[in-house]
C-alpha cells in the first residue's frame, strides 16, 4: 500500500450511552480511492464527520498527513466535504459558488478568476459560470459543488453519499465520471455510500461497516469473492449462505461439512474439526444437477425462474425450507418449476468463514453433534 495519509487508530465515538464507531482502526492510501458502505446508521457519516473536523471522537487518534488533527478546526485540516444535499447558495452564479471560499479567505482576484475556470473546467462545467443553480441539473449542481470543493487543493476529499439525490441513470454516468476526476486530481477520496454497487465500479478499496464496526477492507475483488464475514457475505452481492460444521478435511483442503440439512463440500485452507462455520457461495457458481452429487445433501424444487436479460434467476426450495437462488447465464439451460432436482457447487468456489465465536446455534439443536465434536469420536 502507498502511503498512508489519514489513520484511524482504536477510535470510538458515543454518543451518549450510544457506542456507534466501534474500535475502529483504518489507513487510508494516499491518492487512493476508497469507499465506506454499510447500511444506514451503521456510523460511516459519523466516521467521515470525525475525519473532516465536524465532530470529535470520544477515544482514538486520527491522523491526516501524519499529524494528529483534534485540535484542528475542519479549515486547517487538509480535507474538503461534498455534502449529500449540495448546499449551493441559490442566490449566486456558479462562479460565484465556486470562488465563495477563495472570497473569504481574501485570495485576489485574478487569481480567484483563474482557479474557478480551472475547478470548472476540472468538472467540465466550462462556461456555465452564469448559471444560477435553479437552472442547472441535479447532475451538474453536483459537480458544482465539487468544483467548489477541490478548489482549495485538499489532498483528501470526502464525499457523503454525493449522488444520493439523483436517478440512476445520472447516477451510474456520475460514478464513472467522478472515478475518472478522481484519477486526473490523483487526490483521495473517501466515499461514503451504502450502494454495494456502487463501490464497486468506483473503489481502489472498499471499508465495510456494520454496526459502529469495520467488518472487513480490501479490494473489490476480495470484498466480493473472499468475504471475512457472514455479514460482509450477505451484504455485498446475493448468496447463499448454510450454517455448518467442518467434519473432515482431505490433502487438497476438501473439506466435508455438516449442515442442518445435510452434508456439503467447500475448500478450507484453515480447516479444524468440530468448528462451526458458514459457507458462502454465490447464485452464479450455484449448480443444479438432476441426478444425487456425492457430498451434497441438497435436494430441493425449482419455486421459479424470473428471466432478467443477462441472466435467468433460478429459485430452489431445500427440503428444510431454505430458499437456494441460482443465475444462470443467458442461453444455458433453465430447469422447469417444480421440478426436484440436487444443488451443489464446485468445491473451490465456496467460501468458508470463521464465525469469530465459534458457538453451538440455533440451527444445530436437532443435530446430533457427538459424532463431529472433537475428541468425542
Ligand atoms: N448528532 C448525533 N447525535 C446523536 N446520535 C447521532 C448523531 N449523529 C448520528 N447519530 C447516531 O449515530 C449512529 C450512526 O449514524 P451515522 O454515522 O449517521 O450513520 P450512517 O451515515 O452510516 O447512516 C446512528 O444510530 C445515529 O442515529
Ligand atoms: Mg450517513
């Protein structure tokens, strides 16, 4: 990773007897783009507010190019916010929107003249200086207010759910281009959103929160086919999740798990006999098969098929009730409804968790468990 230039070290915030940042501890690249997702009130504006000055937590250090920043006010803190709601003044021309801040801090005019029409231009709102923002689009009042923002050269940018207001047609154009703005300005940008996908297409790296607690930061690619969590699993993207106990591991890291409904097969390369864990695997690496498949218990019937354009959506009905979902690509072969058929997958495309606790659930107490907990066999 490049260097750092915000960290979050062991910071909590409460409000009041409300704990909702939880521990949290976070380096932020410079130059990268990164995104905080998790659902509502799960703490990313309050982490966001922290890092901008606007609030102050309650323990932990933050630090902003290496140097503690608590008792800096938001303006002396190398870092700039793009509200959700704009917060243009409605009374004044884009330029003047723009230039408010250079105003303020008494920067001279030629040179406030020249760093809008560069802001502008950044943005490619060249010539639209004479606007009012009533006579702009809900797309291009954002990137006013971005240009507003980047004009003071902060190296981090945080932007709070700034597409929020928009269709998602405009939404999904505006993503591309702030990615690529993010790229030509090589600044940071700390985004907050709690669209999956979202930070997907636009992230170098993304932070998932849950509750007040980062639950996993990585990649795109990990975040979505390694997730370190049942939560992070069941958040971003669809799956299919079964609670179970690793029973027996072969050279290869096949290993054989016990679920509620019966035996399945996944890759463990931290596999330990009797542990509880879950087993995740996505609709898309999920297979049907008319005819049994050795290690997987799975017999269901097909509810129904819903056609979407790229791919059909298969629902299937396990025995226990489980509603298994399966997409299958455009063209292939779909199964008819109420058919039975066997679910299983490749081993290697099921991803194994570690349930932190380790606990006996809910879900096992009609299995027998002598026969799979350790030193009991
Ligand atoms: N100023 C505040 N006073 C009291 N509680 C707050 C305040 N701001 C946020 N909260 C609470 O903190 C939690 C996290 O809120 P927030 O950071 O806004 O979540 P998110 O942005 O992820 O939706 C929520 O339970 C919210 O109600
Ligand atoms: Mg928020």
């Amino acid at each position: 990773m490049a260097k750092a230039i915000v960290e979050i070290k062991n910071v909590n915030k409460f409000y009041g007897d409300n704990h909702v940042v939880k521990d949290l501890n976070m380096e932020i690249a410079e130059g990268e783009f990164l995104s905080i997702l998790g659902p509502s009130g799960c703490g990313k504006t309050t982490t966001l507010r922290m890092i901008a000055g606007f609030e102050q937590q309650t323990q932990g250090v933050i630090t902003v190019e290496g140097e503690r920043v608590e008792n800096k006010e938001p303006f002396e803190r190398n870092v700039n916010t793009v509200f959700q709601s704009y917060a243009l003044f409605p009374h004044m021309n884009v330029t003047d929107n723009v230039a408010y801040g250079l105003k303020m801090k008494k920067v001279k005019k030629p040179e406030i003249s020249e760093r809008v029409e560069n802001a502008l231009s950044m943005v490619q709102l060249e010539g639209f200086g004479k606007r009012f923002p009533a006579q702009l689009s809900g797309g291009q009042r954002q990137r006013v207010a971005i240009a507003r923002a980047i004009i003071n050269n902060p190296r981090v940018l945080l932007l709070d759910e700034p597409l929020g207001a928009l269709d998602m047609k405009l939404r999904k154009q505006m993503q591309i281009e702030l990615k690529n703005l993010q790229k030509r300005l090589g600044i940071t940008f700390v985004y907050v959103t709690h669209d999956q996908e979202e930070a997907l297409t636009m992230s170098d790296r993304i932070a998932v929160m849950n509750d007040g607690v980062l639950e996993q930061i990585g990649v795109p690619a990990d975040i979505y086919e390694k997730p370190a969590t049942k939560f992070v699993a069941d958040f971003i993207g669809e799956t299919n999740i079964f609670e179970a106990i690793e029973v027996s591991a072969d050279a290869a890291g096949q290993v054989a798990l016990k679920s509620e409904i019966g035996e399945i097969t996944g890759t463990d390369s931290e596999f330990s006999e009797g542990e509880i864990v879950y087993l995740s695997v996505r609709p898309e690496k999920t297979l049907l098969s008319a005819a049994p498949v050795s290690g997987y218990a799975l017999r269901g019937t097909v509810r129904e098929n819903i056609y979407i354009g790229t791919v059909t959506k298969t629902t299937v009905i396990l025995q226990n009730g489980q509603e298994i979902r399966v997409a299958n690509a455009a063209g292939s072969s779909v199964p008819e409804a109420g058919s039975a058929l066997y679910v299983y997958w490749n081993p290697s495309d099921a991803v194994i968790i570690h349930s932190k606790s380790g606990k006996i659930i809910d879900a096992f107490e009609n299995v027998d468990l002598s026969e799979y907990v350790e030193g009991s066999a």
